[in-house]
C-alpha cells in the first residue's frame, strides 16, 4: 500500500485506462489506513480536478457530518494533501498530453 501503488493507480488514470472517481475510490478504501468513507471519492474528485486547473484556494464543500478545521468546506489544497491525492492532481493535468 502506498505512493507506489497511488502513482500506479494515477498513471492509469491519466492514460484513460481508469476513470478518476473509480480510482479514487480505490485510493481512500484500500490504500489508505484507515480507510476513508466513500461520501469522500466526490469531495477528492472535486480537489483533484481544481487543483488541476490550477484552483488549489477553491472551497468544496464537505458531505454532512464531516468538518475541517469546524468548517463544511475544505480548499482543494488541503483534501489532495490530507488524502494523499498529488499523483491524481499530475495525472488530471498531464493525461490530455498522452493522447
């Protein structure tokens, strides 16, 4: 479990040969201890794909019963670094070039 695995997982995300969101999903409940609760994989999605716009400021609001810092939002910065999600962010930004 790990980076490795995360890198591996992203690289296909970037190839096309895995959608984000199954990935992520992938990515929270089995490469991650402990695993995170699936309300999270649209949350991540979101961080990822506005950080890959370049958006890292951009507040995602958070599933009911989930806070950050007391808040219901997060900034994308924060959710792709507290779940591990740079390789996805690399992914989303260098996949379009791969085709």
């Amino acid at each position: 479990m790990g980076s490795m695995n995360a890198a591996a997982m992203a690289e296909a995300v970037g190839e096309g040969q895995v959608a984000l969101r199954p990935a992520l999903h992938w990515h929270l409940t089995a490469n991650i201890f402990p695993p995170v609760p699936v309300s999270m994989v649209d949350v991540c999605a979101a961080a990822v794909e506005a950080a890959a716009e370049g958006d890292w400021a951009l507040d995602i609001e958070l599933p009911d019963g989930v806070t950050y810092r007391g808040a219901t939002t997060a900034p994308a910065t924060a959710i792709v670094d507290n779940y591990h999600l740079g390789f996805f962010v690399e992914a989303e930004v260098f996949g379009d070039e791969q085709s």
